[in-house]
C-alpha cells in the first residue's frame, strides 16, 4: 500500500508540475498549452487517490482534512481557470496564467510547509 501512495504522490507532483511549467512558458504569449489541463488533471485526481489511498491504509497518522480540504479547493481553482483557459482562449491573458501559476505554487507550498 505504501509503493501505491508514493507512486500516486510522484505522479502527483508530476502533474502540478506540467501546470506550472506550461504556464509559465507561455507568460509572453499568453495561451494554455494544452498539456496544462492534462497536468490539472493528473493532479486532481493523483490528489483524490492519495487521500483515499491514506485512508484505506493501517498508518496510525490521520490525514489532515482541514489541510486537504484547502489543497482541494486551489486544485479545483486550477483546473476550473485551466478548462476556461483551453475553451476560450481569448480570456487568457498573463495575469489569468499568473493566477494559474501562483495557485500551483501555493498548493505545492501548502504540501511542504502545513504540518
């Protein structure tokens, strides 16, 4: 069970970082690349699947719903500005992929640094 939650939180971090690096290549041309959906995705579901995956497993340490609970709602952020992104391309501008870009961040950072 253990191999299945590292495996999901490598695949996890994989995806947010597909979302930050198309962002942040295409800052001077604004557009989403289209990888970025696939990456909020990834990150989404990865994310789901390790709360679950934490859940299921005999650890005496119990997740932390308050932390999850955020983390869940940026990640929805994310990919919600990413589906407008992909679907009106016109509505992306550096500041939309600098939320996008900053959200991820946030995210990554709340992982590391909540305890």
């Amino acid at each position: 069970m253990e191999l299945l939650k590292n495996i999901l939180v490598v695949l996890h971090l994989l995806g947010w970082a597909i979302v930050l690096g198309g962002t942040l290549v295409n800052l001077r041309a604004p557009k989403i690349a289209p990888g970025v959906l696939h990456g909020a995705l990834t990150a989404l579901v990865t994310g789901i699947l390790i709360v679950g995956v934490s859940e299921m497993s005999d650890d005496l340490r119990d997740p932390n719903m308050v932390k999850i609970g955020v983390k869940l709602v940026i990640a929805l952020v994310v990919t919600g500005l990413t589906i407008v992104g992909t679907r009106k391309p016109e509505r992306v501008t550096t500041g939309f992929l600098g939320a996008i870009a900053g959200l991820t961040a946030l995210n990554v950072a709340i992982a590391v640094l909540w305890r």
